[in-house]
C-alpha cells in the first residue's frame, strides 16, 4: 500500500517516513526512491523527506518511530 497512489493521510504519512528512511539508510538517489515509491517525482520524495524531518522535531511519537526503525533496519 506504501506503494500505491493513495493521497490517504494514513498511507502518506507512512511513506514519507519510508522515504525518509530510504534516503537516510541508503544511497540510493531521490529518483530511485521515487520510482520504487509508485512512480514519484523526485521533488515529492524530498518533499516528503521533509515533511518528515520537521515532524521529527515537533512530534515525539514520529521521532520514536523513527528511531525504532532505524535501529531495525541497521541490524537487518
């Protein structure tokens, strides 16, 4: 579903954490995060990665989340 067109509040939010994610974790460039993201601009995955970031600093709930997933995917 993070992959999908949905513009649902439930399903943007997740995958702008993901991408996000991706961009930090990787070195893959917003282009390729955009393609696997169901075909994106790379100005909608920077754009989602920051949207991310600043809820990184205002809601502690996102920065947890965040957090835990990093920790994950690091010892995957």
């Amino acid at each position: 579903e993070l992959r999908s067109a949905s513009r649902r509040r439930t399903l943007s939010e997740p995958r702008s954490m993901a991408m996000y994610l991706a961009r930090k974790l990787t070195g893959s460039s917003l282009e390729q995060i955009g393609r696997y993201f169901g075909g994106r601009d790379h100005t909608t995955v920077s754009y989602g990665c920051r949207q991310t970031e600043g809820r990184l600093g205002t809601e502690p709930a996102v920065r947890q989340a965040v957090q835990e997933l990093t920790e994950i995917l690091i010892a995957i």
